[in-house]
C-alpha cells in the first residue's frame, strides 16, 4: 500500500474546520457537553499499520485533552505537534456526540 503522501492545504483544512464548527455552534449552542470522558486509544505506531491489527489499546482522557488544550492557550509558545492529537481527541468526540 504505497503511495505518494497525501498533501493536505493547510488553509483549506482550517476553512473546512470552522464551517464544521460553525454548524455544530448554529445547533448546540457556544458550548457543548460531552457525556463520556473515558475513550479507547490506539497507540500512534498501531494506528496506521493497517496490515496488523492493533496490539494494544490504551485509554485517554477527554478532560485531560482539554486541560492540555487550555494549557496551550494558556501559553501559546508552549505548542507542540502533540496538540493537534489532543484536539483530534476532542473534536471527535464532538463529532461522536452530535447528531445534528
């Protein structure tokens, strides 16, 4: 399964997110819930080996995303490449939650 990588704009990544994001904020609100804060986990080495199953799961942690998040605001020279697996842990359980 080789290919030549795929090369994403960042700009249109951003557009697509905030018209994804303004949606869900045209429906829920300036705020949403999260009802689960627990989630299952592939670790990033098993994650794109699609030719072997998963040898392990581990479990994350909305709430700690988040506060990783905050403390990214918080401190905006602190940004790691990092942050963007922790925002893809909270956006998708957005994603998950919303039904709309």
């Amino acid at each position: 399964m080789t290919s030549d990588p795929l090369q994403i704009p960042l700009d249109q990544l951003r557009h697509a997110f905030e018209v994804a994001l303004r949606h869900v904020e045209a429906s829920a609100g300036s705020t949403v819930a999260l009802e689960h804060d627990y989630f299952w986990s592939v670790p990033g080495d098993d994650l794109y080996d699609v030719t072997n199953e998963p040898s392990t799961l581990t479990i994350g942690q909305l709430s700690e995303s988040w506060q990783h998040l905050e403390g990214l605001l918080a401190d905006e020279d602190r940004a790691v490449g990092h942050h963007l697996v922790w925002l893809a842990d909270v956006i998708r359980a957005i994603g998950h939650n919303s039904v709309l």
